[in-house]
C-alpha cells in the first residue's frame, strides 16, 4: 500500500504491573511483553522468507518467544529500533 506511514513511539511506561491496556479486539489477539534482552538473543532472533510466483521474494525479520512471534511491520519496527537502542549488540 502506498502512502503508509507509521509513526513509532518508545517509552518507558513504569511498572507493567500499574498499566490497564484496553486493545481493539479486532486488531490485537493478545498483549505479550518481551524484555529488551530477550530480543538481543539469537536464538530469539530468525527470518522469514516470502517467495513470489515461486521465486525468491524478500526476507523479514522474526523474533520469537515460546508461543508468540513478532512478526510482519512489528518486527520490522522492533528490528530497527534495537539497531538503535543496542547498535554494538544487534
């Protein structure tokens, strides 16, 4: 889709145990936390690639905890913001 802009926002928001979080449960399944050095593991960090007509297509970013995977925009957005946050360690 052309004309996309997202607009992320790192913050603290103190303890996670204070926040009430209310998701539009048409967008959001289930809220998971993962810690900042949780994602630094490799073994937490992986790929996914897309073919296109049977063909190599592209690679995204996966990180990935038990159950969950952080995926598609949202990994993509958390990749770059741990190029940011942890440039000598990711």
């Amino acid at each position: 889709q052309q004309g996309l802009m997202v607009a992320p926002v790192v913050a603290n928001l103190g303890p996670l145990e204070d926040l009430t979080l209310t998701p539009n449960p048409d967008e959001v399944e289930e809220v998971f936390t993962l810690p900042l050095a949780h994602l630094l593991r490799e073994e937490n960090q992986g790929y996914t690639h897309f073919r296109t007509a049977g063909r190599y297509g592209y690679t995204l970013p996966v990180f990935l905890n038990g159950p969950h995977k952080v995926w598609g925009l949202t990994a993509i957005v958390t990749e770059l913001t741990l190029e940011l946050l942890a440039p000598e360690r990711y």
